[in-house]
C-alpha cells in the first residue's frame, strides 16, 4: 500500500514525529505538499475524490479538516484507504513575558493514530 503525508509547504516533521513512522514501517511516503495559501473548498474536494480513488494510507501532518474528513469518510465504505493523524497529548507550560501563560504542543510524544479503527489503548474504544 503506499503511503502518502499531506503537509502544508511551511510546515516540517518533527525528529519525534519521524521516529514514529520509522516505527509503524511507514517511513517510505511520499509527500503531497499543501500551499501556504491553502486551498478553496472545491479543490479540496476534488483531491479528497482523486486520492480516494487513488488508495493508499493518507497522513496527516498539517490539519486539513475537511480533506481529512473527507477521506475519513469515504474509507468507512471499505475501500483501500486508510486516514492517519498525528496526536500528542502532552501540553508545555510558557509564561510569556507580558505573564500570560500559555500551553503550546510538545516537540516530543507524539503518536500516529489511525482514524476510524480505535483501538481500547488510544481511546478507550474497541478496534472494529
């Protein structure tokens, strides 16, 4: 199955978040490089439907709800595709030096999770 990492064109994988592929055996992907500027609804839609019928194993780097949900939906129909997205729970406490607080992502923890096949560890749900 090939797999394939959609990630916006600013946008850079993270040391933690490549080991974690290396670990799933998902490190030969190719990337499908998302403009800065995004893109509109429509094309969005499109691309959702051509890498539907394309197959394969989609990972999120960048967040893209609506091709995420796209694809998220249309492998519920059995097809050969599967949607990843990478999670990390953990929070990094920052006092900004107007002393605000904030809470950015850490660099590090983070886990690929397969959207729509939870398994009880990741979400407290069975796999299907």
């Amino acid at each position: 199955m090939n797999t394939y990492l959609i990630i916006n064109e600013t946008h850079s994988l993270l040391p933690d978040q490549i080991r974690e592929l290396e670990e799933k055996g998902m490190s030969d992907y190719e990337e499908i490089r998302i403009p800065k500027e995004g893109w509109d609804l429509q094309t969005r839609l499109d691309k959702a439907e051509e890498w539907t019928l394309l197959g394969g194993r989609f990972i999120f780097v960048s967040p893209e709800p609506v091709l995420l949900g796209k694809l998220a939906y249309n492998a519920g129909f059995g097809l050969d595709l599967e949607v990843y997205v990478f999670s990390n729970d953990k929070r990094i406490k920052k006092e900004l030096p107007d002393g605000r607080i904030i809470h950015t992502v850490a660099r590090e923890g983070w886990k690929l999770v397969k959207v729509g096949n939870w398994s009880t560890s990741e979400s407290g749900r069975t796999a299907k």
